[in-house]
C-alpha cells in the first residue's frame, strides 16, 4: 500500500530490460551514442516537432532547473505557482541554476488564473532598473495538486505570457498523466499552444531515473548542453539514460504506464467516495487529496500503508477529518487499493 | 579496440543484476533506501573510518563539485594541477558550485610537487582582503597522466597544506586503480594521510554511473546533502545508486576490475615496447600515453580502433611520431589488445 | 518641491566640508584610514556596543545584500515584507550576494505580524532536504510604508526568530527616522532587542553616499570584508566614505537631520489634513501616503511638484481620489510644504 | 614621500569643487541628474564615438567585474595575464559577478604577447562540451607592471581576438596615463583598435571615487545596467559621480594629471637612474618597479617613506638589491622626489 509517490515504485521491466540489452560492448561517452540518436528522432516524431532539441537528464529538478537557467537571466524573474515545485521542492535549485533569478508566485496554489498571471506580469513591470525584470512563465502539469491545465487554459496562459514577449516552460514531471488525462496530442499541450520548452518526466512513469528537456527553438540547445556539463549532469555513460527513454517511448509504453496510473487513482477514488472521504481537490490524473477521519488514518498507518499526510498531524481527536495525499504509479494494483479502502473503512 | 575511455565500456554483469535484484517492490525515495544504510556501513568499514559520512551522486563532475563547494568559501581559491579533470574537463562546474571561487593551478602537469604546492600557498597569501583566499587543495590519483601519488607523496601534500589550516580534496574517479597500483588501503591513501573528502569512483570501473563522496568529518555532511539537493542530485529513485554502489563493493567486485584494468594497461603497455613505442609518462595504472609512428596510428585508425591522439592529428609526415592516450577498463580483453599491437606494428 | 524621495535632496554642508577637509596630503587605502578609526570608535559608542565591528559602504543595496550575504547560507531563505526595499527594489542584489538564496515574503505588507512570521517559519521548514532552509529574518524601519516599528515589536520579531536560531537583520536605511520617531536609544532599537546587524542608512539623511553595515557579532566581519572586496565595494579613496560618516555622527548631526525631516513631514501630514486629504498609512516618521483628488495632482504636477503617485495615474476622473508618496528630507523647507498644499487645495 | 599607490593622494581640487557646487537643491536620482547627460555628450565626443553608452561606478573594481560579466557566459573564460588586477586583486570579483566563469592565464606577466594569446586561446578550444567556452580578451593598459601597450600592440590582440569572435575589454584605470604616453587619441587605443569595452579610470588619477564604463556596442548598455543595480552599484544620488567625472573631463584636466603624474614619475627614474638603481621593468608612464639596496630600503623606511617592496623582506643583507614599486600621482611633488632621492642615496 504504497502511495507516497510515483518515485517509491520500480521502474518498468520492460525499461530494465532494455538497461540490460544496451549493457554490450563499447560506445561513445557524453550523448554521442547512437540510442540518442533514435530518442531523438522518437520525440520529434511524437511532438511533431521536426526541429526541436532534446537532451536527457537524471532528475526532473536537474530538467527544470536547467532549462529554466537557459531561458532566464539573472535580473529576472519566473512566474509560477506558490506550490510549484521549483519553488517548494528544489531547495533553491532554479535560483542556483539561473544565477540568483527570481520566482514571482501567481495566485493561491493549484492551475494558474489569467487574471493572476496579468496582474502579477503587469506588478513585475513596474520599476525599471530597481525591480527584477519579467521572465518566463513556468506552468506544471499535472499540477501539484493533481489538477491538469486544459489545453485551452495553457492556451490561454501562453497568450499572456506572449503579449509580454515572454518564454513559456512546462514541468512535466508527470506529462504523461496530463496528457492522457486531456486526450490531448503532445504538440497540442506545447508548442501548438504557445509552450517554448518542456521537461518531459520519466521517473515518475515507469522509467530508472531520466527526464527529456525539449526545446522547439533548436538555437537553446547548445546553451543548455554547455549549462548540463557545468551542472554536472551530462552523464559519460550516457546509453543508459537513452536505453531506459528508449523503451518508455517504445510501443506507447509511456501512454500505458500513465492510463494504468490513471485508471488506478479513478479506481481509488471511487473507494474513497464509497466510504465517504472528501476530496480537497478534483482527481483529475494519477494523485488524489482526500480527507479522512484521523481514526481511519491510524488504521491505515497502522497496517503500513504509505503515504503523506496534509496539513495535519495523526494526534489529535480521532474523529476530526484530517487530509491526506495519494499518488498512484502504474504499478499499484486493484488488489492494495481494495485493501486500503477496507482498512480505511474499519 | 576501444581505449577511448574507460567510460565507453559496458557495467559489470553483476551491477546490471543488482539493478534488477533491487527493482521490486516499493522502496523510500531520496536515499533513504536500506540499501543505502548498507552502501554506508560497507564504506566506513572498508576506509576504517566508522564516523565518515557518504553520499551518492551519479556523475564525477557532480561528486567533485559538489565536495569542493562544501570545502570552500567563494572568495578562496583552491590548489590544483593544471591538467586537473575539475581545471579542464568540468566545463567550470567548480566555479558554478563553488559560488565563484578560484583555482589556482600548481605545477606542470602529472602530480603536484611539494614545492611548487609550498610556493603557490604561499603567493596567494600576500594580498590580504585584495587576493583570493586560501581554500582546498584537491590532488587526483590516478592523475590525468596516468600516474600515482605514493601514499608518501600524498601525506607530504596533506602535510603542507595542513600547515595552512587548508582541506585535502582526492578526486577519485580512478581510486581503484590508484590503490591497487600502490597496494596500500583505502585508508592510508586518504584519511590517514591527511585527506579530508574523497570522491570515491564507480563509474568508470564497472559501475553504471555512480560515486561516493565521503567525508571524514561527518559534519560535512548536512550542508552537501543540500547542495547536491540544490544541485538536482539527489536521486528521487535512489535506490539504483545505493545498489551499484552495494553491488560494486561487495566480494571486493571494485578491487577485482581495478586489478583487472591495470593488469591489461600492462599487457599493452609491453606489447607497446615491443614494438618500439615511446611513452611520455611512465603507466602506472590502467592508463597509457603513448607514441607511435603516425602511419601506426592512421593504420589503427582505419581499422577502428578507438583513442584519443595527443597534441597532434593524423594529417603529417608518416613516419613522425604522434602521441596518444590509451585507457584500459576491466572489460577490454587480452585478443583485442594483442590485435591492436599486430594492427599498430603493421 | 521635492518629495520624491530623501535621496534627490543635497548632501549636508557639514558632510561636504568633512569631505574637504578631509582632501589633504596622503592617507592609507582601503579603509586603513585613521578617519576610519574614530568612525567605529563613535558607532562603538553610540550602539553601546564596545565590540561590535563596522564597515562603510556607498549605498543601501550594497549594505543589505552584503549583510544578507554573510548571514545566509545559498540553500536557505530570508523571512522579510512582501514589499521590503530587498526584494521589490533591488533587481535580485540580495539573490545574488546570497548565491541563489530565497526570499519568502511574510504577511501583506507594512511591518511583519508575529504571528504571520511563525506561520511563515513553520511552513518552511516541513520539507527536510527539498525546501529551502530556513534563514536570517529582515525587517524594515522605517517600512516602505512610512510606518515604524515600535522597540517592542522588534523584541517580539526577534524572540520568534531566536526560537528557530535564526539571526536578524535589520534594514535601516532610515534609521535615524525611525529612532527619532520612536525616542529610543539605538541600542534599544537593535542588539537590545535581539537585532544581529544593521544597515545603518546615511545617504537618504544628508550624506553624500555612505552606509555603515553593524555586527554586533564581530567574528562576522572578516567574511563581510571579503565579500565587500569581491563585490566591488571596497573604496580605494575610503576616506570619503570615513569622512562623511565621521560629520554625520559628530555632534548628532544624524539625529538632528531626521529630527527635521520627521517634523516637516509632520507639517505637511497637518497641511493635508488641512485640506481632507486620506491617508493610506499612518505618518510615523518622513513619509506620508497620502490621497488627493485627481485634479489636484495634476495642478501639483503642471507646478512641478516632484513626487511618486500611488497605484494609479494622473489620467482619469478628476474627482477620484488617487493615492501619493510624499517624502520629507531634512533639506525641504516650511515654505515650500506651504506652497505644495496650497497648489494642492487649488 | 607616498609612492604606495596613486590612490593614497587627495583628490583633484577641481573635483572637489564640482562636488560642492552640484549640492545645491534636487536632482533626479540613478542617473536621471543632467550632469549625466553632459558627462555621456562629453566621453562620446572625446572618444570620437556618438553612439557609446556610458555608465558610472565608484570603484575600479566594480567597473572591471560588470563590464566583463556584461560580456562573458558563465560557461566561458575570459583570456588575461597572469598579473591583471582583474585575477590577482579582485577577491574573485569577476568570477562572482560572471557568474562562475574563469580566468585563462596568458604568458608570464606584463603585456601579453600575439603567439601566447593565440596558444592560449587554440588550447581552450580542443574539448567542446567539457572544456570552458572560449570568451573575451581582457587587457591592461598602462600594465600592472607600469608598461604600455602601442597602438598597434592591442591592434594585433584585437584582430587575434576578433578572428576566433571574442569581443575585448580594455581595463583603463590608468587610462589616461598610458594614453599620454602613447600620444595617441582615445579613439585610437580603443574602438579603431578593437577594442568592445572601456573601463575608464578616473579614481587612481585625481577623482575621489569614479569610473567610466563604455560600451562602444550601446546594445550592452541595458544589460550593464542592470547587472550595476543588481551589484548594488547604481548610487541614488548619482550627481556625485557625474560631477566627478564632469570637472575630470574639463578643460582637459583628466590628460593634464596624466601628463603631470607620468612626468613626475620621469624625474623619480632620472633620479633613481642617478644613484644606481635598477629597473625591473621599464618605465613607460607613472608606475617604477625598481631595485636598491636594502639599506636604502631601510633608510626610506625609517624616513617614512610608504611603497611596497616587490618580492623580498626588510629583514637580509644590507647590500643586497630589492625591489620596490613606486608609484607617482599627480599630486607628488619633485621636492618630494628630491628627498626620497637624497634618502635613497644615504
């Protein structure tokens, strides 16, 4: 019963397997290796996208804070949500990576409003050389509270961000739940609606420990390649990073493991309506906010399910409805999910 | 044929099936796996050195800075050779991580000389607040020309810069095969000489891509625990480091691939002289700098041996002789070495 | 008439005749002057504070991203006002002498509440390695609003800070005001209190341009100098920096001179009044927020009246109230304030 | 007897003059002040450049480290001597407000020759990703060994420059020293000869505390500016520095302090020449770097006589040679000279 995150499951047999048969004979170190060449080729094809860069990482904070450094400079600013992850859970990563940049946070915490994204915009314009300058917008999705920006809303972000002549990132840690959340096409929620460069999440679905960092201006990539050695993160033995996206591109693996991932937290709440929790947030992809009597989370914990509790603590009275996060990888089954709701039933 | 680097070889079989051993089930992320909590205790015992701390990174580039920037201040500089894989091949991954700080280069090239290292101490101490501070030494054994410190040599370095009150960093991406090249410990090498922070390579001996970093003052650790976070190094799936790592150490795997690698630089090493070759360092490990007639190496060129010339191109007088670098990894086999000599004689 | 700012006014007479008289012969560089001497011996005096160190620097930037610098380690953040002068005015200078440090913003403006400073503290820290750390506290007084800080507030800001360990800093670039308003001492206002180092402002209060940065811990002082020498601020000619706060201090100049500020705008606050004015915030020392019917900007305006409007402009329904930031220096007189609210009273 | 550094003397009374008259009533702040404006119409003209883009800072320092940031990615190396203030006398200033780059070092000292600066720069560019990017050129003239470079010396470094694409930054805190020697026109020294950027001194020869920066690209110029206000180096009241550099410029003040400072440092080389001095380096403008006895030394010292000695101690033989740097500002008189001269001989 382990929903703490989509990064405690394991990766993907079929990604393991393909570590294995990659794992012969000599290559070329440093993103020279020909599997590269074929990830490549594989984005381009799924994204549409014929002239886009695409280099690979380990680490979704390794992706975001990179690609945001090569779209910022140091006197600006980047708009994202309060909850954004490269605001909460970087440890100061993107400020790092952009040279002591900025992030101006937009609205409450969930999908950024138009309205809050205009008005903060216009805020950030105000002061000439004394205040940071505007720079880019950087949207997730799904989002930190498992919410998915439609394609319209993305839209319509990037048209805002767009009358400022400003760049747009997408942090796409969990892309693939999003989109198949939407139905969408990936050029439909990037570049065909405004997006200019996206970390294409791996880790999260099935994969060892890689993330594509997509550029559809072409001209960003060798700024980012010279920005990923300077980082640290270009890897010598680099097949095993193109190995393992390889596979998760292969046969739809990716859009597999994200329905699965999917398909698991709409069974979960459906357990969770049934035994009457609430819900702080709609379940749009693959996590859920749900509250529960703390009693039921102390059963819950009890028999060792796993998983992050919000706001809140389990001391307390007992019969008090307390939040709680759960994040289904494609690798829950039914089977867990049907035993947490019992246990969470009493 | 490939000498390229002794990072374009495969991983040991028995890393890539610890991989596998280790993907099933639900494990804590961020390096709080148990296997970690072995990885550790395995370290401490093999460096005698119970109270050390160790952290896991994926890269070298990423183990160097990273421990240098734990050990320096920005205004400082810190002592290095002038071919020093941190000077030339990190693309100022140090500066980065260092928050701007300096190297200053010592000597000529190969290994450090006490002198040169007293002298350059001692310049940078002039200028008071005006002149960069004094911050780490940081020595690399196997050095970027194949050779050695003696564990005598290293306490001589430590032993200065202890005088100053200055750190001892080893960059050890090739520490194997430095220790088994001396046939010392883990221990004499560094923390008994003087050495405050190593890192400890994996990658380029069999491993897939991970290093330790560990630190003698287990202070250290807190603070590099958030600059590898800040970083984008901590794995969020941190279990695939800690199992190479484990898989790397156990039944003396690391020992074995280091013996191996610098048994077969010495089998091409004689082959090499039997064949006339120069040498512009002595081979003291797996790595080899080599000249050869530059009709051999266009002759080993055309038959796809893979290396990298030193100082030259293939383009000049047949008969002159051209330098090249020749690194050996554990996989490379005796048949492959004696064909490279028989192409090379012609 | 000029209310744009206490920094578009002249320098004092007495701090310009110290710099002409200080223009003689030969003295050591760098802050080795003997003006320099008698400076920390006075500031040592004033502050009560025999063992507190003191540099000089040029502007009020310089003084808190410095200050900020020494105090914050890159990985952690920086509790201040979401309109502090730190983080809306100064285009990212403390993220950058920080290294890529946060600023988290507590509360809605004005001074800082106790209780949205714990809030603000609590939820930094819940995140072990991925967020931020939690860094120095900053306060403002004079605020960018005008307002200051009572002797008791400071004590209670401070006390929540030390709970956690964390240091404060204050930023005092109106110091002198704020003291003056509140009839304190200036060791009530800062250590007494639990303040840990202080940008003590000369430049908006009749100096030419010269800030003193306070430790009252004086192990500070060494990285402080360094980090001044590496950004620059280290004046080769610092006995005009030396001179000019030497006249500021001399014969209480600096409390005379915000004395007099305080009390015109104190006159102007009763000629607004006067003439119905509203009042956005309280007036506490020299700066008043104040809003007027439209039309009477535009007269101010059309007679060159110099000062910034308030969220909103000049075009517009001329009977709207529209909000003002009127600043007093020590050098604007009775008459001119006259002339301002008869222009104004239309 | 001050010889230890042209900033040790007063500043020019003209200067001073400027300051007491521009403090009369307000002026706009951050450059707004019309003496700017002049200030920017007069460096234009004199430059013989209409479209430069000019701005002021306090410290040489400070105009070395922006201008060099302004230009240089933190992944490059900015090509200089091994004696450039800009690495032995920043404190890492330029690697701090570049943001990590480094400093490649060209030949052994003094003026930088056509062959070492073109191995230099072959060398930095055989390692793509891995090895820092190639950036600016950066030189000093007069040279931090008291020599200047010919018109036609930087002509050549510029066009070696220019062949690879590397912009270069002239670093003139001694500007006009070495322009009065060459007799050559400012224009010729810099954009005829190649040259991007300028940091024009005026604090080392008779400001109090100001240089120029100029952009001959003025596309540069907003990026200056807002790494200045980002450095903390925009003053807010900005009338001081113009008016500095407004008197400085006069009247041809600026060369006639250079004239004056460079001929009193002839009359010292006559006078050391008389009593058998030696000469490390030939003097070419204000700065001598000469050897004497070390009694002379010890005499001069007792006399109190203030130079740095160059390389050696007080403490030896009494008969033995030592060198010294000896530098003459404007101010210096011959009587002075005369008696230092008279000491020296015993």
């Amino acid at each position: 019963m382990f929903f703490a995150s989509d990064n405690s499951g394991p990766a993907h047999p079929t990604v393991m397997q393909a570590l294995a048969d990659v794992n012969t004979g000599y290559m070329p170190s440093y993103g020279a290796d020909l599997v590269m060449q074929r990830v490549k080729a594989r984005l381009r094809d799924i994204f549409e996208a014929p002239n886009a860069e695409i280099r690979l990482v380990a680490t979704g904070t390794a992706a975001n804070a990179l690609a945001l450094a090569t779209m910022t400079q140091p006197f600006e600013t980047v708009f994202c949500s309060p909850v954004a992850h490269i605001h909460e859970d970087e440890c100061n990563a993107p400020e790092f990576y952009m040279g002591g940049a900025k992030l101006t946070l937009v609205g409450d915490g969930d999908r950024i409003a138009p309205d809050a994204l205009r008005r903060a915009i216009k805020a950030e314009g105000n002061r000439g050389v004394h205040g940071p300058q505007r720079g880019p917008l950087s949207i997730t999705t799904v989002t930190e509270r498992g919410t998915v920006y439609s394609v319209a809303e993305i839209e319509t972000l990037c048209g805002i961000a767009a009358q400022y002549g400003l760049p747009v990132h997408l942090d796409g840690a969990r892309f693939a739940n999003a989109m198949e959340a939407l139905g969408c096409t990936p050029a439909e929620m990037t570049w065909k609606a405004g997006v200019d460069a996206v970390s294409f999440g791996g880790t999260k679905n099935g994969c060892m420990g890689v993330e594509a960092v997509i550029f559809f201006d072409p001209d960003k990539a060798w700024e980012f390649e010279l920005r990923r050695k300077r980082g640290g993160h270009l890897f010598s033995k680099h097949r095993y990073l193109s190995a393992q996206m390889e596979a998760y591109l292969a046969d739809d693996l990716w859009r597999d493991l994200a329905q699965t991932a999917n398909a698991r937290a709409a069974y979960l709440e459906k357990g969770l309506h049934s035994i009457g929790a609430g819900f702080l947030w709609p379940r749009e992809a693959n996590m859920i906010f749900a509250t529960l009597p703390r009693r039921a989370h102390q059963r819950l914990h009890d028999a060792g399910a796993m998983y992050h509790l919000w706001d809140g603590e389990l001391d307390g009275p007992q019969d008090d409805a307390l939040g709680c996060r759960l994040v289904c990888d494609w690798s829950i089954t039914e089977a867990q999910i049907d035993r947490f709701i019992e246990i969470a039933k009493g």
